[in-house]
C-alpha cells in the first residue's frame, strides 16, 4: 500500500495518508484562491481513516491547521482533504480528474483536457459530499477571515 507523507510550512505538523485518493481536483473558488494565495488549489480526498497527522493543531470551522504557520489540513468523519502541494515527494503523480468553480478560473487558463468541469461545487443527485465546497457545512461557512463568496 502507498504511504505519502507531507508537512506543514514549519515543520511542526506532519501528516500521513494510505492508499490512492478517492478523487483528486483543483478548485478556483474564491476560498481557495485566498487560503492558497493562487489562481486554483490542487487537492486531493482520502478516507479519513486514511488520514493521521502529529503535531500540535487547532480548529476552526472544521478545519485543522498548525498553530505556528496556519497550514490547513481539511476532515471530517468520513474523508479528508489534503493540499498535495504540501506533499514531500514531488511530483505527485496524481492527477486530477475534475476541476471546481470553473466560473472563477482565469481567462488565461485552459480548462484541463479529460477532467469533469463544474461550474461550482461538485453536485450529483440530491447530495454534494465535498468536505470544503459543501454549501452552508462548517466547512465552508466563514472558516477563513475575510472570506467572501465563492
């Protein structure tokens, strides 16, 4: 089984995730272009039982991140999120498969040949499982300072 490992800014916090990702994305909502300082945020979802991290965290809003440089890890009870540019191996090779808030994106980026394309978050049938993209879920509701809307 694969084991990837990956770290916060500082060091502090380590984490580790088993397996292959359930699914892997890039978002351009307006949360992850602030949180990441970027034009789209490159994720991908475990199961959270996939997920472990050490190291001294906080929460907010759902979200855990470290005390000292404020690098987000994302969970809840059933999966977790996790920025694969904070991965230490790079690159990845993991690809993504779909693409969020396409909206959003940059005029000057192609959409991604072969990925899934939403307009904003990832919908099928009745129910969105999306761990931060999730309309009104603690998530998503004001867990970054200054957020605005999608």
């Amino acid at each position: 089984m694969v084991k990837r490992l990956g770290r916060c800014l500082c060091d502090k916090v380590t984490y580790s995730v088993d397996g292959e990702p359930i699914r892997v994305g890039i978002c351009h909502c307006t949360d992850c272009r602030q949180e990441s300082g970027s034009a789209f945020t490159f994720f991908g979802i475990w199961p959270a039982s996939a997920f472990e991290t050490s190291g001294e965290t906080d929460q907010y809003a759902g979200r855990q991140f470290c005390r000292c440089c404020s690098r987000l890890f994302a969970y809840d009870a059933e999966e977790a999120e996790i920025k694969l540019g904070s991965l230490q191996d790079a690159p990845s090779g993991l690809a993504p498969t779909y693409e969020l808030w396409i909206k959003r994106r940059e005029p000057w980026l192609p959409a991604l040949p072969g990925a899934e394309q939403f307009e904003e978050d990832r919908i099928y049938g009745e129910e969105t499982k999306w761990i931060m993209h999730q309309k009104n879920s603690p998530m998503s509701t004001g867990a970054l300072a200054g957020a605005v809307s999608r």
